[in-house]
C-alpha cells in the first residue's frame, strides 16, 4: 500500500498548493492570460465536473463529500484486494485518490472546489479545471488501460 498512499499524497499535495498559490495570485483579479485559448482563473465551485448540482445547500455539501469519501475507499479496497497488480492500477487508483482527496479537502474547507485553469477557443469555453480534476482524469484512464489488459479479476 505504501505506493499507492505515496502518489495519493502527493497528488493531494501538488493540488493544495497549486490551488493555495493560484488563490494568493489571483485574488482581485479577473484573470491572467497566458494563450490565447488559456488563462488562469480564479472558480469556486460548488458542484461536480460541469457544475453539475452546484448550490450551496446543505445536502448536495454532504453529498459530495459522500461520494468523495466512498470512492477513495472503493479504491483502496480496489487497489489492495486485486491479484494483478499492474502499474496502470496502481497509478489509477492512486491518481483518481488523490485527486479526490484533493478536491473533498477544498469542499470540507470552503464548500466549493478552487478551479483555475480555463481553455477556450473562440465561442467554444472547456469549465475551469485543477490539478486534482487532471489527476483524476489520467488516473481513469490509467484504470480504463488497466481493466483494458486485465480484464478477468478474481
């Protein structure tokens, strides 16, 4: 287990402090343009990917927090009681653990997920994304190759 907690950490880690900086940096302001389809920006927000369900209400807070806690525990379970322990699975289900580990501290904290990356390209707009959403991302995919080549589990 103590790979799979290591890269969990670290990505919880990489996203708190990317968030803490973007926070400090971008506070006051509208945004900061690096491209011209890509600038920083400061979201807090306070659904799922999208802003599916976002509100502040009471139950949607817990909700999420449910769901974050029930998935970091599925795959530790998941990671621990497989037999093929490929290096896609481990990065898997580390990656998506801390990613949502990342994003329950900042709805525990603040109630809201801190995003800032925002990709636009003329009219079409991509929702501001973080790290964790990123280390959520490659880690399912890392899960997708992993089930891909190892398909049958006991």
């Amino acid at each position: 287990m103590r790979p799979f907690l290591l890269i969990a950490a670290i990505a919880a880690l990489l996203d708190q402090g990317t968030k803490v900086w973007m926070t400090y940096l971008l506070t006051g302001h509208k945004g900061i343009v690096i491209t011209p389809f890509f600038q920083l920006t400061l979201v807090h927000n306070t659904g799922a990917a999208f802003g599916i369900l976002a509100g502040s209400e009471t139950w949607k807070r817990a909700f999420f927090f449910a769901i974050g806690i029930l998935a970091i525990t599925f795959l530790a379970f998941l990671y621990r009681s497989t037999a093929t322990r490929s290096p896609f699975l481990l990065w898997g289900t580390a990656l998506v653990s801390g990613g949502a580990t990342g994003n329950l501290i900042d709805r525990f904290r603040l109630g809201a997920v801190v995003d800032f990356m925002d990709f636009h390209l003329g009219a079409y707009h991509w929702p501001a994304f973080n790290v964790a959403d990123m280390a959520i991302t490659v880690g399912g995919a890392c899960l997708a190759l992993h089930f891909m080549y190892h398909p049958k589990q006991p």
